[in-house]
C-alpha cells in the first residue's frame, strides 16, 4: 500500500474505530450490571444500620420509640465489633436474628424487599425470608438464626 495522504486518514479513522469500542463495550456492561443489582429492583433497599454493643457471645441493642426496629414489621442490620446481624420485628415483643452472612458465597446481605418481606443479597440476588429460609438461589442454606429476648426496650442476641 502506497503511503499517501488518503491512506493516512482511512488509517487513523480505522484507529479511532477500535480504540473507541472497549469504551463503548465498558459502557454497555456497565449499564447491565447497573441494571441487574438486586438492590434496585422493586421495593427492595438497603437495610438501616443500627450500632449494637457486644458482651461476651451477647449483643445488645435499644429498641425504644425512636429506633429503626420499633415498628412491627421493620427491619434493620445490627452493626457491632466485628460483626453484623440482619433483624426484623414481627410482632410485639418478638424479634428475630439472623447472620448476614449470605450462604452462597458469603456476601454480606444487605437488602431488604418491604414489599415482600425479604431480605437480599446484592451479591448474586439471593433472597431470604424473615426466618432465614431462602426464597430465591443460588443460595440453597438457610441463614442461621440466633435466640432473642426483649425486656426493657433492650433486645438482647445470643450469637
Ligand atoms: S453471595 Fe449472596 S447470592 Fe451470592
């Protein structure tokens, strides 16, 4: 091929082509994996995080008026050192803990779906019931689930 001024322009055009689809290829995956998180489906939003302290293999939250859990119904993860459990309160004086950690691959489930009471892993989607039973894989165990007791707007967990 002679080198002339045409050449040139069809070669650096055909240049600009290529460089210009990896940036094109990175914006449409990106748009896919935006669109795919679990979290931004539906109902579905990150849980409120509430501080807890630990004593022992004991932690302890205040539940009182003013607390994300106060509400039948509502759901919260419990930050404490080291760890984090994911609560909800479904009647009374009742509440239930679970790990937060997602038994697919151990992705912290951080999602809760208020329209149909489930808790979400952003990870790969799975979905848990308010007992820890999984709704929706990949994962396929259950979260485990700790005793609870509540007195004096203190909710108490056994991990
Ligand atoms: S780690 Fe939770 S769904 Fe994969």
């Amino acid at each position: 091929m002679k080198f002339n001024r045409r050449n040139f322009f069809v070669k650096m055009i055909q240049g600009a082509a290529v460089l210009s689809v990896p940036a094109a290829l990175s914006t449409f995956l990106e748009s896919c994996m935006k669109s795919s998180n679990p979290l931004d489906s539906g109902n579905t939003s990150s849980l409120t995080q509430i501080q807890g302290s630990i004593s022992g293999n004991t932690v302890i939250v205040t539940v009182d008026s003013s607390s994300p859990l106060s509400k039948t119904g509502s759901a919260a993860a419990i930050n404490y050192t080291n760890g984090q459990l994911l609560v909800d309160h479904p009647s009374g004086n009742q509440f239930t803990a679970l790990s937060s950690i997602c038994t697919h691959a151990g992705c912290t489930v951080s999602g809760f779906d208020s329209g149909s009471n489930q808790f979400v892993c952003p990870c790969h989607g799975s979905r848990y019931d308010l007992s820890g039973n999984v709704v929706q894989g990949p994962a396929s165990q259950a979260l485990p689930q700790y005793q609870t007791s509540f007195a004096n707007n203190v909710l108490t967990i056994k991990i």
